[in-house]
C-alpha cells in the first residue's frame, strides 16, 4: 500500500496523547480488558498519520469486536472505516458481506458488493451485478435500486436478457412508459418468430395506448404487419395513426395497392370535414380526392373536389388551372371563364397572359355571346403586344361590330405612346386612321395619316434611311391605293439604289414594279439601265 503524504505534523499534545494510548494498549490486552483495548486502538487509529497503520488498527479492533465481545455493530463501524481509507481490501469486503447479511442489512450488503464487483474484471462484471439486482429485488424490494443494478448489468453486456426483461417488468410496474419502450425496442433486437411478433404487439400498445407515440406506434404495427397482411386489427392500428400522423403517403401506399381507393376517399373526406384542421391542409387533401377521382376515371368528382378548394380559397389559382380543362371537357363555358379569370389575376409573363386572354375572348365570344367581355380581353392583349395582327383585327372588328369607338382609339392611342419601333408605329397609326375613316372620325384619320407622313419627312431630313426605307416597307404592306403604293415602290427602290448602296436589292425593287405595274414603266427601265 503506499504511504500517502501527511497532510500534518503531530501536536505537541497529540503525540503526548499517543505515547500514553501506546503504553496502554499491552495493560489492556493482558487483563483482558477488550473494551478498552478497543477504544484505545481505534483512538491510536485517528491519531497516527499512516493510512496503512490506520487499516491495522481498524482491522485489529473490528476483530477483537468479533471475537472477544460479539459486537456485530462496532465491529462493522471499524471495517467500514477500513474500506473508507482502503476501499480494496478485500479482507473487510469479506467480513462486511457476511455481517451485512447476517443482520439482514440489504441495502449496505448491495453497497460493499459493488465495491467488490469493481475489483473484478470487466468481463466479470454482468454476471456478478446480475446477482446483485436479483437480490435487491428479492430483498430490497425497491424497484428504483433493482433497476440502477439492471441498467449497470447492461452497460457490461448490452444483450443481457434477463436484464432487458427484469427492467420491462420493473418498467411496466412503475408506469416509466417511455423507458419501458426503449428496452422493448432492444428485445425486438434480439428476436425473432413467434417471441419478436409478441413483443411488437406489446410495444405496438405502450407507444399507441400509453405514450400517444403515432410515429413510434405506426412504426412498430408496420413491422408487425409484415407477420401477417390480413390482420385487420393492425391495418386498423396502422390507418389510425397515419391519419393521426397527417401521413397521406404512407396512407396511400397503404391503401392504393390493396385496391382501397373508395376507403382512402372517405378518410381523406372525413378529414376535410375538421373544422379544427388548417385550410391548407384541407385544400391540400381536396387536390388529392380530386387526384383520386380522375384516377377512377370520374371527372365529375373531382371537379367537386377542385370547387371545394375555391370555396376555400377563391383566387387558388392552382384549383383553377386543374378546372379548366375539365370545364371545357363538359362545355361549361361560364365556369372556363371565371376559372380563367383567376389564372389571369395571377399570371404575370406577357406570352402566358396574351394566350389566356385570346382564349378567354374567344370562350365570351363564341361560347357565351358575350362579345364585349371579348372586346376587352382582346384589347388588353393588344396593349401587351401590338405587333400580332391577329390581335388587332379583332380589337377593330368587335369594336366596330359593338360600336366602342373610343375603346379602340383609346387603345391605339396608348399603345402609339409606348411604341418605339418606327415600322410598327406606321403600321398602328395607318390601321387607326383607316378605323377613324370608316367610322366618320375623317379629322382625326386625316391626324393619323398625317402624323405617317410627318415621320417619313423626318427621316428624310435627318438622313435616317434605314427607319426610312423600314416605314416605307410597312406602308407598302398595308397600303391598298395603287398609285400611293406605286410612289412607295419608286422611294424604297431609290433608297436602296441611292443613300444605302444596296444595288442587289435595289434591282429586285425596280423589277417588282415592272411586275405588278407593268412595262410601261419607263422610269424603272431607265434605272435598271
């Protein structure tokens, strides 16, 4: 044993005091006088500085305490005091274990047990805390000391049976659900057939009946019901809880391939019918009634479905793209067309708005006779791009038809005010003023002629010969009069023979005119010369 350090030196007194106990001590043991030699060593024992001598001592006195006086109580103070300065020694473990259970001491005898239990090997250990947390719970009868004792068997040997199943029976008798689960789990581990169905069908219940656990619950009976499909009790187990969980995947893979899709609906309606369940979460099980019903090939349904989420949500423009074609399917025009209107309160790219807004004219024109909300649909398509001809055409025709005058000048108005393309600005200002004409606007047509006229002089003037020779390209393919296109024909072709020196495409301008103006153009002949 090694010496430790004294911590302090002997008083004065203290050394006086341990020579008188040193001279007493052979007096009294040769009168026989056991008390006191008992109290004199134990009192030598607090006095000296050695921690070996102090064992001696203890263990001297705890023995004459046995032998001499039958002092059970005193002579466990000394050997206790023994293992307190040398906790191994393996002699006062010895004696303590057998004083403890003579006297029926239970809780001390588990206490100087594990301290021999450290002593051993850890390989050692499982077996003997094994006997120990037998014998709290046979002896001791306190469930949370047999548990510390099982849990420590099981940090020596993991798989320790008897372990896992003394703590499940402790567990369950003190309610502790969670822990109780936890060495289930580790059961399950261990087992297989018959004895792993059964403990699936116990944890199953803590984590569904005890611990409100779905996810634990649903996993465990999906598991279980790998023992037997038919099982209805479990498919009961597993649908409960992944309704409870809000799994509708997990549901559905569930369900589908068992040709329960009527059974899925029902769930997912019956859900739908929460009044506590978030919107969104009722619109997002409506998209999948809808889903399902499409499957089932009843289209009917699921246009129910997709109107229950607008009830929810009227600018769901999601319900709305999955109604339009099932709207037109059965010719409902007027609901393609509120439909329509959602996707277009919602639609921000120019090409997808133009498409549905042509759409959305076409199905008030010719589905529901509704030529005005036409007009305004193809208006507002004509604002986003006025270059598609087809657009205009109709934006003049349905307003010539309804007599919105001004719906359309005030369309071509502004739309003349944002376009920068000199060719376009030609077109648009040449069909507004053939529109102002035909209506009896002669003033203004005259306006917007002259406004054509006026840009080609300031192209001109300023040299600018491509926008020039652009307008002019434009004018000809809108221009009706002949001997207006024919002087147009002449300037294009002096254009490119002159200021732009495109001589190759000059020659082709000068032989259209002989074309559509025949051979008598003698000044074509003479330019082509």
């Amino acid at each position: 044993m090694e010496e430790p350090v004294s911590i302090r030196e002997l008083t004065e007194e203290e050394r006086h005091r341990l020579r008188e106990i040193e001279e007493s001590i052979p007096k009294f043991e040769s009168q026989k006088r056991w008390s006191d030699l008992t109290k004199a060593l134990i009192a030598k024992a607090e006095l000296v500085p050695g921690v070996e001598e102090k064992v001696a001592l203890y263990t001297q006195a705890a023995t004459i305490y046995l032998e001499r006086s039958a002092n059970q109580v005193e002579a466990i103070k000394c050997l206790e005091m023994v293992l307190e300065l040398d906790p191994a020694n393996l002699r006062a473990i010895t004696q303590l274990k057998e004083l403890y259970e003579k006297r029926r001491d239970w809780e001390k005898l588990l206490r100087v047990l594990e301290r021999e239990t450290m002593l051993l090997d850890p390989g050692d250990r499982a077996l003997r805390y094994a006997e120990m947390a037998q014998l709290a719970t046979e002896k001791l009868r306190k469930p949370e000391a047999s548990i510390d004792l099982w849990r420590k068997v099981l940090e020596y040997e993991p798989d320790h049976r008897e372990a896992l199943g003394a703590l499940a029976s402790l567990y369950e008798k003190m309610r502790d659900w969670r822990a109780l689960a936890e060495v289930i789990e580790k059961q399950c581990d261990l087992a297989s057939g018959e004895e792993l169905k059964q403990l699936l069908g116990k944890l199953g219940s803590v984590y569904g009946e005890k611990l409100n656990d779905d996810e634990g619950a649903a996993r465990v009976y999906e598991q279980l019901l790998t023992f037997d499909p038919e099982d209805k009790r479990i498919q009961e187990q597993l649908k409960r809880r992944y309704v409870a969980l809000r799994a509708w995947d997990r549901l559905e893979a569930f369900l589908e391939p068992a040709g329960k899709t009527d059974e899925l609906i029902k769930i997912y309606e019956r859900e739908v019918g929460n009044k506590e369940l978030p919107r969104g979460e009722q619109i997002a099980l409506l998209f999948r009634i809808a889903r399902l019903w499409l499957a089932q090939g009843k289209p009917d349904r699921a246009i129910k479905a997709y109107e229950k989420v607008l009830e929810l949500d009227p600018e769901h423009v999601e319900a709305a793209v999955a109604l339009s074609p099932l709207y037109e399917e059965v010719g409902d025009w007027k609901k393609v067309a509120n439909v329509y209107e959602i996707r277009l309160r919602h639609l921000e790219r120019p090409e997808e708005r133009i498409q549905l807004l042509q759409e959305a004219a076409r199905i008030y024109e010719e589905k529901l006779k509704q030529s005005e909300l036409a007009l305004g649909k193809f208006i507002e398509a004509f604002v986003l791009d006025p270059s598609i001809d087809f657009l205009r055409e109709n934006v003049q025709r349905l307003g010539e038809l309804l007599k919105k005058w001004d719906s359309v000048v005030e369309a071509y108005t502004k739309v003349l005010s944002t376009v920068e393309e000199a060719s376009l600005q030609v077109v648009l200002r040449f069909e507004l003023g053939g529109f102002l004409w035909k209506i009896g606007r002669i003033d203004e047509a005259i306006a917007a002629y002259r406004a054509i006229v006026e840009l080609d002089a300031l192209y001109e003037q300023s040299a600018r010969h491509a926008e020039l020779l652009e307008t002019i390209e434009r004018r000809l393919e809108i221009e009706g009069d002949p001997e207006t296109r024919r002087s147009l024909a002449y300037r294009k072709a002096a254009l490119l023979a002159g200021p732009l020196d495109r001589l190759v495409e000059a020659i082709e301008a000068y032989q259209q005119i002989m074309t559509e103006w025949g051979d008598e153009e003698i000044e074509a002949y003479a330019a082509l010369e």
